[in-house]
C-alpha cells in the first residue's frame, strides 16, 4: 500500500532513554583505566594480540556452533532451552567414553582413524540430537500454549538432570557391591511410583479410586521388601559383581573423563605455524569443522524446503500450520538440529582439550546464549557473528584483564547489549511481545 | 476552553511497509459518542492504540483535553483520561470482578508501599471507598452483586464485556474508547448496551468512541460516524449523511455495488442495508 | 471415614520415612508431624460439617498413622538399628516411645480437626493456637530427644522466608528470576562488612561494628538497590531476557565476591586505593557478630532455639507484611501485570515501576535473610551462594504453589528437609551399614554411594515433573491452578491467545 498523499513526515520525537544513556556514560567511566591499561599493554606487544586473537577464533567458532542451537529453538517456538549447554556438555562426554572405548590415538594411521572419527561424530550427533528431541518431546511439548515461565522452568530442569547425569558418567562413584543391596534401596521406591502410576489410572478410568487397602498392601510389600532386601545383604548373598562405571575410562574421582588420549596430534608435533602466532593443527581441525558445519547448516535452513518450513513455522506458526506444514515435525527438527550442532561441538571440545566437566555446559551455555542474544536471537547468521565476537572478546579478557573476571565481562556485555539493543546486532527490531 | 476533547491531526501509522493508518485528521467533540467505522483491516483498531499510547504514531499530532498526548505511555494516557476497552477482551482472567474494577482504579488511588506495609487510616479509607466504588459500577454496568466476587474468566460472554467497561470507567476518564462492545452478542444485550452507552455520556458526562460493526448501533446512537479504509478517512459527518455516501457504500460492498446501488455478497450487504434500514 | 484413613496412610508413611532414617527416639517428631498432616487435611477438611466429624475425622487418621508408626518402630530397631552400628533400645523404650508418638499423633489430629469448627473467627484463632504451640514446642523436644534438626530447621526457614521474597516476584509479578542468590549473597557480605572486624583488620583501624539489628535492614535496603540497579534497566524487557540477565547477575555476584581479594584502584601508576583483600576471597569473611539481646545468648552455637525464635517471628512478622500488600492497590497491580501486562498498562499501571518494585522488594527480602543468614553461620562464604541457591528457592515457589504463601511454607519445608536432612541422613545411614558390616564385601560398597550426589537432578526432576503434572503446585491457589493448565483453559481463553496478535505488540514499553 503506497502512500497516497504526499504528507510532510513530521517525525513523532521519540522519547529517549535517558537512563540508558546515562549508565552507559558510568560504565565508560568506571571502566576508562581498565580500557587504557588494556591498550598499553596492546601496543607494547602487539605479537600476543593476533595471538590471543586467534584463540578467540578458535573459541568464538565453537560457542558460535552452540549459539546455534539456542538460535534455532529460540527462533521458532521463543522458548530459551536452558538445557542446550548441558546437551553439549554430553556431547563432550560421549565423545571422550567413544574415544577411549575405541582406543584410537595418535598412533593410529590415519586412514583408520578418519573414517572413526567420522563415525564419532555421526554417533554424537545423532545421540545429542536425539536427546534434544525427547526433551522436546517429554519436556516442552505439553507446555507449548502454557505460560512462558512454565516451559522455562522445565527447562531448568532439564538442564539440572543432564548435569546429574553428566556428573554420574563423569565417574563419581555410582555403587559397588552387591546388586542386592541396590535393588533393596530402589525396590521400594518403584513399588511406591508404581502405587501412583496405578492410582493415577484408577482415577482416570473411572470415579473410583485408589481403596485404601490397596495403599496398604503395596505399603506391606514395599516395606517387605526393604526389609528381606536389607536382610538378603546383611546376611551376605554373595552374588556379588560390583557395579560400577567405567572406571578406566574416566578415572577414579575427577568429575569427568580424563587420561583420554590424544586424537588429532600428538602433543609434541609441530604446529603448523610457529610465528607470528602459534596455529596447531587442532585450531586447523576447530575452523575446518566449524566452517563446514556452520555453512551446511545455513544452506540448509536457506536453501531446502524443509528449511523453508521451518523459516516458515518461526515467522507464523498458526499461518504454517494452514499451509500444511507439519508444525509439530518442524520444530522437531529444529530441536534435532540444534542438538546436533550442540553434539559436535561437544566432540570438537572434547577433540580439543581432551576433557569435559559436568559444569562445562553451564557456563559455555551461559555465554552462548549471550552470542546468540548479541547477534541478535533467532537469527541464524547473527548468532554466528555473535558467537564470534563472543569468543574474541573473552580470550582478549583472559589476557588482557584475568581470566576469573571473564564470564563477568561476558555478562556485563549481555546486559549492555540488551539495554542498548535488545534485538541484537543483526536482528530486527521487532519491538515487544508483552 | 476547546469544544474538542481529542483533537487528531495527519496521523500517519506505517508497520514495515504497510500504512495501517493514513494522514488521518479527527476530532472528537466534548459530550458526544461518536462512532469510527470501516471494514476489517482499515485501520480502526490501530487508531484506538495510537490514542491510548500502545503505539506510537510515524507522523501526526494528538490533543486530548489541550495537551499533546503524543509518544505517552499507555498508562500517562490513562491517567490524563482516557479509558479503553479492547476488540477481543482482555480482562485479568484470575482476578474477580471486584478486583479487575479495583485495578482500574489503580492510577486514582494514592496508597504507596509505606502507607500499605503500616495500614494506615487514609489507606484504609481509600480502600474502603474505592471498594464502594467498584461495586457501585458494577452494578451501574448491570453486573449485579452476586457476581463481584467471581473470578472474572467465569463469567458469561456478555459480562465480560461489561465487566471490561466498567474496569474502563474505574480509570475515570474523560474520553472512554469502546472497541467493538457488541461484538458477539445478541440483539437482546446489544440494546442493553446501546442503552448503557448512552447512560455513560447522559449520567457520567463522558465523552465516547466507539468502533463498531453493527449499523444499527451505530446509526442509532452516534453524533458524528467516521469512516476509515484502507487506512484513509473517505467519509466523516452525520450518520445520514454517511450511510448514503457513495465511497462509503463501495468500500463496504466493493466498486460495481455501488455502481448498480445493491446487490455484493452476503454478510456486508446485511450490514448495509440495515444500516440504511433505519 | 475413608478419605481419613487415606490420609492417615500417608501421613504414617512420612512417619516412616523419619522413623526409619533416625531411629532412637524420632517417631516423637514423626508423631508430631503426622498429627498436623492428619489435623490439618483429614480433620479440618472433613465432608462432616459439625465438630464431632472432624474430632473422629483427625482421630481416625492420627490413629492409623499411629499405628503406622509403632510397628515401623519396631521394625526399625529389630532390622535396622544393629545394622548401623546404634544401640538397641529396650523393648519397653520401643514400645512406650512408638505409643506416646501415636498419642501426639492422635491428640494433635482431634485437636485440630476440633478447632475448625469452632464458631466464627475462634476457628482460626484456635487452629493458630495450635500450630503456635507446635512451633513452640518443636526446638525443645528436638532437644530433649537429641534429634539434631534444629540447625537445618533453621537454615530451612530463612529458605523460606526467601521464597516467600521469590514468590513476590515470581508468583505475585510473574518475573522470573533466577539469580535471587545473588541478592542472598549481598545481604550477607553486607554484615559482614558492617559486623565483623574484617575491613579494619585488613586496613588496621579499629571499624565501628554495627548492631545485627541494624545490619539486618541496611542489608535488605543494599539487596533492595542492587535489585534497582539490575532491575531499571531490563525489567523493561521481554519476560525470558530477565531471567537471563538475573541468571547471569547471580553467576557473577559470588565470581566477584570470590575475586575482589585484590582490590585497588591504580590509575596511571598511581595508587588511588591500596591493593588489599576485601572480600576474602574463596575463605570468605568471618566471625560476623551474633545478635545481642538481653536475656538471650545467640552467640552459644550449642543451643540455638534463640535464632529459631528469632526467626519464627520474623517469618511471620513477613506473612503479615506480605497479606497487606497482597490486598492492596499494589498488590492488585502486580497481579494485574502478571494476567495481562498490556491491559494492566492501559489501566494506568506504570509497568517498569510496579515491576521494579515487585523485584526490589523480593530482593530486600533475599537481602535480609542474607544477613541473618551471615549471622547465624558466623561468615559470608562465596561457596554458599551459587545457581543451586536461586534454584532451590525457586524450586519451593513451584513446589508449594506459586502465589500462595502455605503453598510455600510446605514446599520449601519439603525441599529443605529433603536436601538438608534427609538425603544426607540416607548417605549417613548407608556409610554406617557400610562402617558396621566391613567384612561383609556387599555391605561395604554401600559407602560409595551417596545419594547427595543427586541432588541437582533430582531438583531438577522435580521442576520437570512439576510443570508437566501439577504446574499449580502441591497446595494451589484456586487462582493459580486453572491458568497454568493452559491445555484444559476454556475455549474463549483459548481463542483470545489466538486473536491477540496485534492488540498484543506495543511499541510504547520498547521505545
Ligand atoms: N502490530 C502490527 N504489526 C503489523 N501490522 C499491523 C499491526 N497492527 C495492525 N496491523 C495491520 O494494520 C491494519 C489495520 O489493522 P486494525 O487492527 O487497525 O484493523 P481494524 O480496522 O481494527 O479491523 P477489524 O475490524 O478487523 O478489527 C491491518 O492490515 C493489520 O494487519
Ligand atoms: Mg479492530
């Protein structure tokens, strides 16, 4: 609809953000000698810069990676799926337990361990995109008209669980002993969650419910249970196959694997490049993947038609719907695809540095989705930016400031950025959604 | 003194490209109900918002009660003296009645925090008079007492939106915007209404807008009908003079209609021509 | 009659629950709890409407939860005791301990269920009275019978006097926020800047040290400013970038707590502030002072029923707060906000301010019980308040019931107890199988595990299953519970979710 009659545009003045500006003057100011202690120290070795610069690189690519995955749920069902990290995170582990199950290393010829590690990263991805799904699928799928903070919180629980269970694989010591004693500790517990599920149906089958005796007898056999259980241990069944997990593979205490050998090269080989900066070849292996995954993935949402759908469903899902897009399916993939992208970068961190930690989804989480925000959320190409930038921005904080300062930088800039421009750098300006 | 409680002027709204609002000149004479009409998607409802602060207006100026209102919050609106109601009812769904009619009431009373925490008498008599209040609305609305204390999304239909103006004139406004009041109801409530509509300008001496649908209320109650389309105002006066305007009868009923003087389809030709019914 | 002995069941199973982790002479505390559960949700809910079928009614489930708990009892000390390594009871002890817990368990049932239908404004005043002397009787029979709980009660009652904080802003405002730790950790550090000599001993002066009394409100009035600073610029922000940007505020509060241990300001190789140690780093900063009040010693760790009392009162000192502003213009408006913030806006709420307030008060309160916290630990301690804190608490809103005070009391007395007490009493009495059966190679690997180890996820679950079976919580706000079952919302509801599309975007909160 052209505009008819040539009105003079008298531009309604808009309010401004006084307090805006004036905060960003006060963190100027405050930050005015840390910003120049930082350029001293630039211009007195300008050497180190390019190379923390190419370590921001090599970061920056693989938070972008993850920035991904939030971008992408984010993009078509608004939802911040906390969990992403912690999906990464097992990436990571899954990588690390394959590895050493496999027991290839550097000594292997290449021309077996290509196609393994291929396989690997089939394998990770395909599990990280599976769980994303099923938390789709268990999690949020139910919740998708409720309120937002609903989703949400679920989504914090989801993130929690993975943890946990990032931390039992880890190798903290599950049990040892006797099963026995383990199924006299969880028996019960099952009896009762059984007792539940049964009243659940017996309350939904009819008005009847539950009788009370029936509480009782699962009760009695519960408790019985327990007891022969306890009794069967104490007067020393010995059937006993201990029971634990993997210990050679993660080790005996440490929160994570570790003592997983060394894929791509040897410690010792020579780096492809020595000056000006120092490039490995696993920074080679982090650009390489990243760049292939994050340009197949473009083309991907871009070029094919169930990209087109999913462009589709982020835009308007109820007009998608109408179109016969399967919506459901859609975002589906979008879970799949994020949990995918999470899984290898999962294998590229665990490639990388040869470890992984239960927390390290929380914070690489926490950062990209601070990439994705900055790039501008739901936007794919932004994220990428985003995570970047990102990634820059933090080896320049580990050099130039310290590096136990650096997620408060990378959060200081997270709240800038959404105080200065809550749609980010390549996003729209959508206004808001109250 | 203006004999003009709103006064519009080259009020232009543009999303992306579309201009939803276009170059729109409007007054709104004190003490009148006058209507804003025109088919689905001409504009109406994005005026009512520019008006209430919800949106901003590209270009264009917009005087209430002398002073411009332009680029306020929706809640500086309110307070100045403009109370709404919206298209598709948007009341607090778990509050009750009563509760809904107190909120509106927000910006009238002065309790603040330290008043609340130690209970002081003028807190408590503010509440216990804006809780007469509320109740007294209701009522005026034809919400009877038995209903105060239910939860607002269990009423009927036809309550809720009568709940919803009287949220709207808790706000105490000068100039009340009803945004399509009658939608869904049927012609028994829609008297009803038509009725508490005039109430609201004879008894309380308020000033009202009314987007509407339905001609026969329209004719019925208006001073003055301005007709939108397309974004563009193509017809403004009395409600006569309207409903025979030849642009207006073609934008209801599309070119060859008004050519030939009837015929078009279904649903807008019933509204039409109930509209020249009367 | 029934529904009663339903009650009575489940009640005897948290008996057991206590009875089978503790031992000794526990059930009097099972007895005590199962006697409010049976009271409260079996007397004074009965379908009977006179006095006598709620006096049965409580009777009737205080007795089979009674039973319950004599024969566990018994069980326990014939099953368990020895193999822990406890001393075994007489059988006397046994049986005269299991009855006097089935006696409290009755009494407390008929008492309650009693007092319900006492005529007009007595009912309430009578259930009050009731519960009052249970909350005055518990420290000391936890004493006398040298259950040890008191110093967790505690800690989980300034939990709650958080949540009842986090459920201003999440269940009354409908923000979400998830680094209410952060404001916890101000309120602490706070008084322990004010009330301990660590400052002065770090910059050789002898520091004013401010009374508890005081330091507790400058703590919630530090917590309420910081929750402005945070909040003013992204309250006005869509819902989910606020829990971000409170998620990544309660990650980095403790990381500069823990950092500031070299502070100082050089600016062009001048020292404006002389390097030093201001936060103690990882060790933190301790003693704090205790609370002086004459009469009462808070400073003897041993018997610390003055801080429970303390606490008690300041509890419900908060409840009465919170119901006033519950009821009022403000209160109306936070709820307003949280239904329809649009339309809240177009009723002349001021959405930043009303939003602001909402989240400065919850972090006052989180700010408070920081320093009473601070105090009754003895030091602020960087560890003790990371992400878990924020979700705990947050996880007792949910629980209980969002919006709803008893729905938060009973979550977060749920989940306190659970972490604090229960699950490392299991971890204890597995080690002690372990300890006891040492020769015993299946016993013995019990002593790795440990249930504590959980804990995240199980947190984690229980939000999960929370939001997918119950998202209204276990004691719901009749309000609550409908608009979070937004499946089974009626079809108008429904529809409007679906016309809102542009009533809904406003330009006038981002610009
Ligand atoms: N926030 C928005 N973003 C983009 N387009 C919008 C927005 N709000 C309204 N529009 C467009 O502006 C035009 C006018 O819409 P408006 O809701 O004002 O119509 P209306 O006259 O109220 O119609 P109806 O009778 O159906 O209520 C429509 O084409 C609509 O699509
Ligand atoms: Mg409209």
């Amino acid at each position: 609809m052209a505009q008819t009659v040539a009105t003079p545009v008298v531009p309604v003045a808009r309010r401004r953000n006084w307090s805006s500006i004036i905060v960003g003057l006060l963190l100027l100011l405050v930050f005015s000698p840390l910003i120049f202690s930082i350029a001293t120290k630039i211009v007195h070795n300008p050497l180190l810069l390019l190379g923390q610069l190419k370590v921001g690189l090599v970061n920056g690519a693989i938070i972008a990676i993850i920035a991904l995955g939030y971008t992408l749920v984010y993009g078509i069902i608004e939802l911040i799926n906390f969990a992403h990290g912690d999906v990464y995170m097992l990436g990571a582990f899954t990588t690390l337990i394959l590895l050493s199950l496999l027991n290839i290393g550097t000594k292997t010829p290449w021309i077996i361990r290509g196609p393994v590690l291929l396989l690997i990263l089939a394998i990770v991805m395909a599990v990280c995109g599976g769980i994303n799904v099923g938390i789709e699928r268990f999690a949020y799928r139910r919740l998708r008209n409720a309120p937002r903070l609903a989703p949400l919180i679920a989504a914090i629980g989801v993130s929690f669980v993975l943890q946990n269970v990032g931390l039992v694989l880890g190798g903290v010591p599950v049990f040892e002993g006797d099963y026995w004693a383990l199924v006299a500790l969880v028996a019960p517990v099952i009896v009762i969650a059984l007792a539940m599920v049964l009243a659940r149906r017996f309350a939904a089958g009819g008005e009847r419910k539950m009788p009370v005796w029936g509480w009782l007898i699962l009760i009695i056999v519960a408790a019985s249970l327990a007891i022969a259980g306890f009794n069967l241990v104490h007067h020393g069944l010995q059937s006993a196959v201990p029971l634990t997990l993997g210990d050679n593979v993660m080790g005996e205490t440490a929160p994570g694997p570790k003592n997983v050998p060394e894929v791509i090269a040897s410690v010792s080989a020579r780096p492809l490049l020595e000056t000006p900066f120092r490039l490995t070849w696993k920074d080679l292996m982090v650009l390489v993947m990243c760049g292939i995954l994050m340009s197949s993935l473009y083309l991907f949402v871009q070029r094919t038609k169930v990209g087109k759908a999913m462009r589709a469903t982020a835009q308007d899902r109820d007009a998608a719907r109408l179109m016969g897009i399967n919506v459901d399916a859609t975002i589906a993939l979008a879970f799949l695809l994020g949990g995918a992208l999470g899984g290898a970068a999962g294998m590229i961190v665990g490639m990388y540095s040869n470890s992984a930690v239960f927390v390290m989804g929380f914070t690489a989480g926490l950062r990209a989705f601070t990439s994705a925000v900055l790039g501008g959320i739901g936007n794919i190409a932004g994220s990428m930016l985003g995570g970047l930038l990102i990634g820059l921005i933090s080896a320049l904080s580990d050099q130039y400031i310290e590096t136990r300062w650096t997620n408060a930088v990378v959060f200081g800039i997270l709240v800038i950025i959404l105080v200065f421009r809550p749609s980010g750098l390549l996003g729209e300006d959508v206004g808001q959604k109250a | 003194m203006a004999t003009n409680i709103l006064e519009a002027q080259g009020i232009v709204k543009q999303f992306g490209g579309l201009t939803a609002v276009n170059n729109v000149d409007f007054v709104i004479p004190k003490g009148t109900i006058c209507s804003l009409i025109g088919p689905n998607g001409a504009g109406k409802t994005t005026f009512f918002n520019m008006i209430t602060g919800l949106y901003v207006p590209t270009s264009g100026s917009m005087i209430f009660d002398d002073q411009s209102i332009v680029g306020l919050k929706p809640d500086q609106v309110t307070a100045r003296g403009v109370g709404r109601t919206f298209q598709n009812i948007r009341l607090f769904a778990n509050m009750t009645a009563l509760e809904n009619v107190l909120v509106g009431q927000h910006a009238r009373l002065k309790a603040n925090l330290l008043g609340i925490l130690l209970q002081t008498r003028a807190v408590k008599a503010e509440e216990e008079r804006a809780r007469l209040r509320a109740i007294e609305l209701l009522e005026f609305v034809g919400l009877g007492r038995q209903r105060v204390d239910e939860m607002s999304k269990n009423l009927p239909y036809g309550d809720q939106r009568r709940l919803e103006i009287a949220r709207a004139l808790a706000t105490n406004p000068k100039l009340l915007l009803l945004d399509e009041p009658t939608a869904g109801m049927n012609p028994h409530e829609t008297d009803a209404l038509t009725r508490l509509m005039r109430q609201i300008r004879d008894e309380l001496g308020i000033t009202v807008l009314l987007i509407e649908h339905d001609m026969k209320v329209v004719m019925g109650i208006s001073e003055k009908v301005t007709v939108l389309d397309h974004g563009g105002k193509i017809a403004e006066g009395l409600p006569e003079v309207v409903r025979s305007n030849e642009q207006v009868i073609e934008a209801y009923l599309g070119k060859g209609a008004a050519a030939q003087g009837k015929g078009g389809g279904g649903v807008r030709k019933a509204v039409v021509q109930s509209a020249e019914g009367r | 009659m029934s529904r009663a002995i339903n009650i009575g069941v489940w009640a005897g199973v948290f008996g057991v629950f206590i009875i089978v982790l503790f031992g000794g002479q526990s059930v009097l505390a099972a007895g005590l709890i199962c006697g409010l559960l049976a009271g409260l949700l079996a007397g004074a809910r009965t379908e009977g409407e006179t006095m006598q079928a709620g006096v049965r009614d409580g009777l009737i489930s205080g007795a089979v939860a009674g039973v319950i708990l004599i024969v566990s009892n018994i069980l326990r000390n014939t099953f368990i005791t020895t193999l822990v390594g406890q001393n075994l009871p007489s059988t006397g002890e046994v049986l005269s301990f299991g009855i006097a817990g089935a006696a409290i368990s009755m009494v407390l049932g008929a008492a309650l269920g009693a007092a319900h239908f006492l005529p007009g404004r007595r009912s309430s005043y009578a259930t009050w009275a009731i519960l009052g002397l249970v909350i005055l009787i518990y420290p000391f029979l936890d004493y006398s019978i040298q259950l040890g709980w008191l110093g967790i009660v505690i800690t989980g009652l300034i939990f709650i006097l958080l949540a009842l904080g986090l459920n201003i802003v999440v269940g009354y405002a409908g923000l979400l926020d998830l680094g209410y730790a952060a404001f916890f950790a101000i309120g602490a550090y706070t008084a322990a800047f004010l009330s301990s000599s660590y400052i002065g001993d770090q910059l050789n002066f002898a520091n004013p040290r401010v009374s508890f009394w005081l330091v507790i409100f400058i703590a919630a009035a530090m917590a309420g400013l910081f929750g402005l600073i945070l909040g003013a610029p992204t309250l006005p922000l869509r819902g989910d970038y606020l829990a971000i940007v409170t998620l990544g505020f309660g990650e980095i509060v403790p990381i500069v707590f823990r950092n500031l241990d070299t502070f100082g300001i050089t600016i062009f190789g001048h020292e404006f502030i002389k390097t030093f140690n201001l936060t103690g780093g990882e060790l933190g900063i301790s003693p704090i002072d205790p609370p002086k009040l004459p009469g009462l010693n808070f400073a003897d760790r041993s018997d610390q029923r003055p801080w429970y009392f303390l606490l008690v009162l300041i509890i419900l000192f908060s409840i009465f707060l919170i119901n006033r502003l519950r009821g009022s213009r403000l209160g109306r408006a936070w709820m307003a906000m949280r239904e329809d913030e649009l339309a809240a806006s177009s009723m002349g709420i001021n959405i930043v301010r009303t939003k602001l307030l909402a989240f400065a008060m919850g972090a006052s309160f989180s700010g408070f019980g920081g320093a009473y916290f601070g105090a009754f630990v003895g030091g602020a301690f960087p560890s003790s308040f990371d992400f878990s804190v924020s979700v705990i608490v947050l996880c007792m809103v949910i629980l209980g019931g969002l919006g709803n005070i008893p729905g938060v009391i009973v979550g977060g007395l749920i989940i306190e107890l659970s972490d604090r007490l229960f699950l490392p009493q299991i971890t204890l009495l597995l080690q002690s199988i372990a300890q006891h059966n040492a020769n015993n190679p299946s016993l013995s690997g019990l002593q790795r595990f440990d249930p504590t180890l959980y804990r995240t996820g199980l947190f984690g679950l229980v939000l999960v299953l929370m939001m997918q079976l119950r998202p209204e919580g276990l004691l719901p706000n009749a309000r609550r519970k409908l608009e979070l079952h937004a499946d089974q919302a009626s079809p108008g509801e429904a529809a409007q979710s679906q016309t809102d599309l542009y009533d809904v975007e406003t330009e006038a909160a981002s610009s």
